[in-house]
C-alpha cells in the first residue's frame, strides 16, 4: 500500500529588485501548495541578505541607473550578454550575501529551492555545498528573453516563458553541457486570482467598475510603473494622457505622489499605491500603458487587455515590448507624439478587440500550475543534487 509522500519544505527565495520576482515565486508556491498538501514554505530575499557595501554596488546602483543614467543600464545590459562576460561580474553570484543565506538555508533544511533571481540561483548553490545539503535547486525566468545572467548552470531546473527563450537559453547552455530535460516551457507564473477573471462579460466588467468606485462609460487605463515605483517618464506620461481630448480614468497603483482622486485636464487620476485589488482593477481595464515588466506582460495578456508600451527598462523590458510586437498583442511608440496617437487608437473599440484577441493568443493563464507540476516531475525524478 503506497504511502502519501512527506511534506515539501521549500525556500522560496526572491529579491527586491521589483515586485514581480517575488509575485512569480509567490504564485509558483501556491500552485505547489495544491499539488503538495502540508507543504512548509520559508522565504527569503536576497537584497535583505546584503551588507551595506554589496547593496550599493547592486540594488543602489541599480536603482541610481533606472532612475537617472537608464543608458548606463543599457550599456551594462549589453555589456554582460555574452559568454565574454568577465567573471569578476559572475563570480560574486555566488558569494553576495553567503552568511545570511547559510544561516537561514541550515535552518530551514529544504527540498526545494525555488529562485526567481538568478544570483539566488547561484548563490544557493554555494550554499548548498558549504553545509552539505541535499535540495533541488530551480530558478523562475520572469521574463521573455533569457539574457546571460539568467543561464546558470548551478540550476537543476529551469522554467521559461516561451519555446523561443528555451532555444536562447539552450544556446547559452551549450558550453557547461546543459540538458533540455533541465529546462520546463511553463509561461511566467501569475496569481490564480486572474485565473478567476479570464472569461468576464461587459455587465461584470462595468460590476467591477462600480465596485473600485470609477465610471462604467469611461475608458479606464492602468499605468505599469514597476513594483519599485521607479518610473521616471510617469509625469510625462500623464501629461499625454490628460490631453487625450477625451475624458479617460487612469489608475496609478505604484510611483511617488500623494495617494487618492485627482484631475489632471481630462484625466481622472486614481493613485492607489499598492493595493490588493490590483487583479480586479486589470480586468476591469481598457488597455495598460508604461512599462513592460515580464510579470506585467503576463497578467495583462492572460486577461486581453492590450498595452501600450513606452519608455520600457532598458534590456530586458525592450525585449519584452518586442515579444508583444511580433505578435501584434501590443504597441511601443517611441515618443510622446506618437504615445498620444497610439492610445486614442488602441481606445477604438474594435481595434482594441483585434489586439485583445492577440494579447490572448500569447498568454499562458495557468503558468504557475504548469511550473508546479514541472518542479514535482524534477523532484519525483531526483534531479537535485
């Protein structure tokens, strides 16, 4: 008579370098939870790890360059993808931060790993062999092009957006003899609260209007500013919007700026700040303008709601705008001429229906379940070391 198998104990391991690393993890350890009754779960933040000297040379000058020098952090995107990085930049992955994570990972003794930056990745292997444990170890891609940073070969399961980003990271993986049976096509986990939205009608789509407080006969937008709130374009951004020539609600969840009502000419100006209700408010939407987070893509696609990319995250964002691009599930205009006339567009009814049926054509509403059942055959195959 076979037995149920022992409670999964997982670590999952985030980093504040913006909201959707840990939102991914978070939706990925749910999904596992159902998969895995009695699971225990411990998290745990890298950035919380970090001593003063070792945050100002990452998150620090990270932030600094998003918000002040965004050709810095292109110049060190690009720079950095290529197998001629030099190790130096490399290296430290498996060192920043090591006594806090030693200290935690001996406590916790888990089975499971499970990364969403890759520095994590890297250094909980580290960990790994200093204490001697046994545990697989699996890194989330939360975004849809796998830059150099992300191919670490100390992963023993990696999980990606796309078929496209398994070919990129396949091809990063050929020096260290990477096996495709180590990587998992899943889509980039998302809440099962949108789950619960997908198939909504214009009667439940006004319901949800009226239940936030915002007007049913309105176009309502929702501005990606990224977790951390560090969007430098956002006044700009809003100076478009208010002149639209037409009256639009415009939900602002994150960025700096009092909280509440305001009008800014013919834009009504919801600043939440982070709130709960975020899902219900996407699916209320008309469209999504800003940035293009890969969790932001994801959500926003699972539900049909096209996005109006502008002034992305150098690198990784830009690429993501691309995805979107090549499969007619969203617009990129470059500048503040053509934002205007890329939304009084995306605004016509039927041209948004032709762009909502792409955005849903690309999106993988339950990634984070195909990540779960992906992490249960790695362990249930031994893949840890």
């Amino acid at each position: 008579m076979s037995s149920d198998p022992a409670p999964l104990n997982v670590f999952e391991f985030s980093a504040a370098f913006g909201g959707g690393h840990a939102q991914a993890s978070d939706a990925l350890s749910l999904a596992l939870a159902d998969l895995r009754p009695g699971m225990q779960r411990v998290q745990g933040d890298f950035v919380s790890y970090l001593n003063r000297f070792e945050r100002l040379w990452t998150l620090d000058l990270y932030s600094y360059w998003l918000e002040y020098a965004p050709g810095g952090y292109r110049w060190f995107y690009t720079w950095t993808d290529s197998e001629e990085e030099p190790k130096f930049i490399t290296g430290t992955f498996n060192y920043l931060g090591l006594p806090g994570l030693l200290r935690d990972l001996s406590a916790a003794r888990p089975d499971l790993v499970l990364s969403s930056f890759p520095t994590n990745v890297a250094l909980a292997d580290t960990a790994r062999r200093r204490l001697g444990l046994h545990f697989l170890n699996a890194l989330v891609i939360t975004d849809y092009r796998v830059h150099h940073h992300w191919a670490r070969p100390e992963a023993d399961l990696l999980l990606v957006a796309t078929e496209e980003a398994k070919g990129q990271l396949m091809k990063w993986g050929e020096r260290w003899g990477l096996n495709e049976s180590r990587v998992a096509v899943t889509g980039i986990p998302i809440s099962a609260r949108f789950s619960e939205l997908l198939d909504r009608t214009p009667e439940q789509v006004a319901a949800l209007r009226l239940k936030h407080g915002l007007r049913p006969d309105v176009p309502l937008l929702v501005v990606s500013t990224g977790g951390k709130g560090t969007y430098p374009t956002l006044g700009r951004l809003l100076a478009v919007l208010s002149n639209l020539g037409r009256p639009v609600q415009v939900i602002v969840t994150s960025g700096r700026g009092p909280l509440g009502v305001s009008q800014l000419g013919g834009a009504t100006l919801y600043r939440t700040g982070f709130t709960a209700d975020f899902p219900e408010l996407l699916a209320a939407a008309d469209l999504v303008v800003g940035k293009a987070g890969g969790l932001t893509v994801a959500e926003t696609s699972a539900l049909g709601v096209p996005m109006v990319v502008y002034e992305p995250i150098p690198g990784q964002e830009e690429y993501n705008a691309e995805y979107l691009l090549r499969y007619g599930a969203g617009v990129w205009p470059r500048d503040a001429h053509d934002l205007r006339r890329a939304l009084l567009k995306m605004l016509d009814p039927d041209e948004r229906t032709v762009f909502s049926r792409a955005t849903r054509a690309v999106s993988v509403p339950d990634a984070a379940e195909r990540a779960a059942r992906a992490v249960v055959s790695a362990l249930d195959a031994g893949l840890g070391r």
